[in-house]
C-alpha cells in the first residue's frame, strides 16, 4: 500500500528556519505542527468567537469557532484516512498530486478559522468593509489570508518571533483561495462560472475570497512550489479535504445548534421545501420579475426555486435538476419529516434524535468522496460525489433561509457592525494623533513596526503593487499601509466579548476601566 506520509519528501516536510528534531522524541514534523497551532493563543481564542449565532442569549450550547474547528479536523481526518485505505488507482492519483497525510490534514483544519474576527462572518464583512474605506488598504481583509499571516507574521514560536514556522505542506493547506485580492485585477474577465470558487462575480475588482494578502504572496508562491502536479488557481489535496470537512460541517452541526436552540421550526421549513416539491414545474417556468414579486411576499417555495437557479447559473458542471429534487426529497424526509417533528426539549430523546441525524448526515456525506486528477475549475481534486453535492446545497439553503435572514439576527448584528466601526474609527484616529499616539496599546504599536517593515519589503520586492492600488511608494503611504494593516490585525484577534469591552472603552461609555483595559 502507498504510504502518504512519504509522499512528502523534501519541501513538504522542510521548514522555512530549520530546526533540530527535539532529542528522544521521534515526533513527525507534522505532529510538531498541529501541536504548534493547537497551543497557539489565536487557537483558544476561538472559544469565544461567534460561529453562526452567539451562545448568549441562544438558551441552549452552541458552537463556537473553536468547536466547529474540532470537529472539521475530525472530519477531516476520517477523509484522509479513507483515502489512504481506497483502492490502488485512487492512491496513486493521490501520490501524483503530492499526497495527503491525515495529519497535514488535521493540521489545516484546526487553523482554518484562525484568522476569522469577532462576530462570525458578519464581522468578516464588516472589517473588510472598513479596511477598504476607511482605512484605505486595497486588500482589505478575508479571514482566511489573516489566518496565512496568523501562521506566518502574526504568531511566534522558539524558532522564530514572526509566524509559527510551519512546514511548506501545513502551510498550503490552509490556502484555499490560493491567489490574492489584486492579481485578478490584471486578469481578463471571465463570466463567472468560469472562475474558480471564491473570486466571485466582479473579478475586475478583486476577488471575493483570496488567501493572502500582497504582503505576504512571496509567502504563498514558496510553499505552493513544492506541489507541482497541483494546477495554479487549485489547491492542494490535503486543502481540499480540510476545505470539504468544513463545508460538512458546517451544514450539518449548525442545523443541530438551530434545533436546540428552538430556531428551526418544522411548520415555517415544511411549507417551503414541500411547497417547491408540489409546485416545482409552475415555479420553473416563472420569469425573473415573477420570481422577485414572490419572494418578497415570502411563497412558499419561491425562496428555494431562487437557490436552485443561482446554484444552477454559477455551477452548471455539476448541477442537476433531477438530483437536487431528489435532495429535496431527502432533506424533507429527515430533517422534516423526522427531526423536526419532535420539537427539542432538552430531554433525552431529543438529544439522541439530534445525534442520530447528525451522524446519518456526516457518514453519509463522508462516504461520497471523489479524487479527480484535473478537476472543473470550481471544485477541486477532492470533491463530494454529485448527489452529496446537492445534499449540502439543499442543507445550506435550509441554515440560510431560517437562520441567516431572520430579522431578529440581522439587528443583532447591526449592533455588532457598530461596534467594529467604533473600534476602526477609534483607533485610526488615535494613531494619527502624533500628541497621543505613544500611549497606543503596546501589541499595537509593535504591531505598526512589524507591518511597516512587510510594506517596505513589498516596495523592493512588487513596487508595482502600489501603482495598481493607486499609490505611491513614498515613505508616507508605506507608514499609512503599515498603521491601517495593523489596526485590522489588531481588531481582528479580539474575540466577541473584547470587542464589545474595548469599543465601549475607546468610546468612553465604559464604567470597568481597568478589567476590560485589560484586554488591550
């Protein structure tokens, strides 16, 4: 059989700093690794940060960052495991690729969310929001290229002041946009089924969802040289695994937090999903301007119909209409007509109903793993077979619907979008104070140094990423990039409960001074 640990045989394995095996331990420099980020101060952050909807307040536990992450390196992991067991042809697809050693794998799972701010993706959102406009940098802010430069930057360990020191394989496995915000820029335009998953519509701008920041490409182009087999805009098997995980989930375990938390109730998603199953055939033959007209006055089925004809726009390689009913059909039949109908109580039945559901779904979705040599541009070389696929769309469709557009959440999270802006205006103005800027928190003002000096590395190394932006590469819009980027850095490592204490600090309607300046 095909070891997949060997298939990482010198750049995989290497280290940007060597370093010396530890004496008597024999550990794998992978296990060094996960080891390294689990301990990581960014890694226990995450308990306290909101993963789809905040535990105050929900009556019942809900995930976290930090346990939806567990749960993803698990997942993961029995992916990986599986491969390494499938048949011969699978394997040696899987060794041409540059491998997939279950541990990289775990490795990327536990730090695939490290990057992500306080309050879920809404502050993900927000903070890319204010570090365009506000705060004038042109990459903005994407969670998962502030989770690279968590690893690479941000971070230290005994090696190193600056980054974790991972190995190149760990490193690329959490690149799952592997390009950054600007090269699409330079790119022609494509129509967006034609571009790979994440950059999004309007490429001309940017893409959506990038893995890096400019500062730290010259990064990412390094560790991504050790995969040669792996195409340009395509990430690594071992990211490709960590990514489905993630996706398996998330559509599945958040479903399990909305029924607990009395969110998801069967009337409002019975009436939808079997209102599309009866009246699929009028509702495809609606126009657009009908379609509109229909859900703004919420009819049932009106909702999915509109999923099922983005999902088929942007995703025509895979979608299907026969097989996204027939994933209707199964959503309908377990989560409806089977959990849904036994309201949660917190008593023992229902606590085993959830279980079961959740573990039906994960086996499931888990077992339609396909490994395809050169994947359509929007999957990947791991991918879910065609029917889980549509399961998962289904699955998301149900977390968005019922949960994302409520309105109860949507002014909740308005609170939090101002919270964020206080703490961008607050700082920003602070640090372009020169009579009180000295007395900035100290992580931030080493934060400044540390990110004037990437800048000026780009100035030698790309300066003609500042022309592309619109700026110059004088030593005033190096500082300016430097003050912006680390105030996003530093907003972003707070968790949910920092961010609230220090906003209502820098805004002066705080009475506990010194526990919430603590946090600083």
């Amino acid at each position: 059989m095909q070891s997949f640990a060997k298939s990482h045989t010198g750049g995989g394995r290497e280290r940007a700093i060597p370093e010396p095996a530890a004496p008597g331990t024999g550990e794998d420099e992978f296990r060094v690794d996960i080891e390294r980020i689990r301990f990581s101060p960014y890694f226990s952050r995450l308990s306290a940060v909101t993963q789809v909807i905040p535990q105050a307040g929900s009556g019942t536990t809900v995930h976290n960052r930090l346990t939806h992450s567990l749960k993803v390196s698990a997942v993961a992991r029995s992916i990986a495991v599986g491969l390494r067991d499938a048949p011969e042809e699978v394997r040696n697809t899987v060794a041409e690729l540059g491998g997939c050693d279950p541990v990289v794998v775990q490795a990327a799972a536990s730090a695939h969310d490290l990057g992500h701010p306080p309050f879920g993706h809404l502050g993900e959102q927000v903070l890319d929001r204010l570090a365009r406009g506000n705060l004038g940098l042109p990459d903005g802010f994407e969670g998962n290229a502030q989770t690279f430069r968590i690893l690479t930057a941000l971070d230290s360990c005994d090696a190193t002041a600056r980054g974790l020191n991972l190995t190149r394989a760990v490193r690329a496995a959490v690149l799952k946009y592997p390009w950054t915000r600007n090269e699409w820029r330079a790119l022609p335009p494509e129509p967006a089924e034609r571009l790979p998953r994440g950059v999004g519509a309007d490429s001309a701008s940017g893409a959506l969802k990038f893995s890096a920041y400019s500062i730290d490409a010259l990064e990412m182009a390094d560790v991504r040289s050790v995969f040669p087999a792996i195409g340009r805009h395509q990430q690594t098997l071992e990211c490709s695994v960590m990514d489905i995980a993630d996706d398996i989930a998330y559509s599945v375990h958040d479903l399990d937090d909305f029924y607990r938390a009395g969110v998801l109730q069967y009337t409002s998603v019975s009436v939808e999903l079997n209102g599309w199953l009866i009246a699929q055939s009028a509702l495809a033959d609606l126009d657009a301007e009908e379609l509109r007209a229909g859900l703004a006055v919420r009819r049932p089925g009106y909702a999915l119909e509109a999923a099922w004809r983005h999902t088929q726009a942007k995703d025509a390689w895979i979608a299907d209409a026969d097989a996204f009913r027939e994933s209707v059909e199964r959503v309908t039949d377990d989560l409806v007509e089977g959990l849904l109908t036994l309201p949660y109580d917190g008593g023992l039945e229902a606590d085993r109903a959830v279980a079961a559901f959740t573990r039906r779904w994960i086996d499931r979705l888990k077992g339609s793993i396909r490994v395809e040599r050169t994947p359509n541009v929007r999957s990947g070389h791991v991918r879910l077979r065609s029917d889980a696929w549509h399961d998962v769309v289904v699955l998301k469709f149900v977390h968005t619907r019922f949960v994302l557009d409520r309105s109860d959440l949507a002014v909740y999270q308005r609170g939090q979008a101002r919270v964020l802006e206080t703490l961008a205006e607050g700082f920003h103005l602070w640090l372009n104070d020169p009579a009180d800027a000295g007395r900035a928190p100290r992580r931030l003002l080493d934060s400044i140094e540390a990110a004037t000096d990437e800048y000026r590395a780009l100035r030698a190394d790309a300066p003609e990423y500042f022309a592309a932006v619109g700026a110059t590469t004088s030593d005033a819009d190096i500082a300016r990039f430097g003050r912006s980027r680390a105030v996003v850095d530093y907003i972003a490592s707070f968790t949910d409960a920092q961010a609230m204490g220090i906003a209502a600090l820098i805004s002066g309607t705080s009475d506990n001074l010194w526990e919430s300046g603590r946090s600083l």
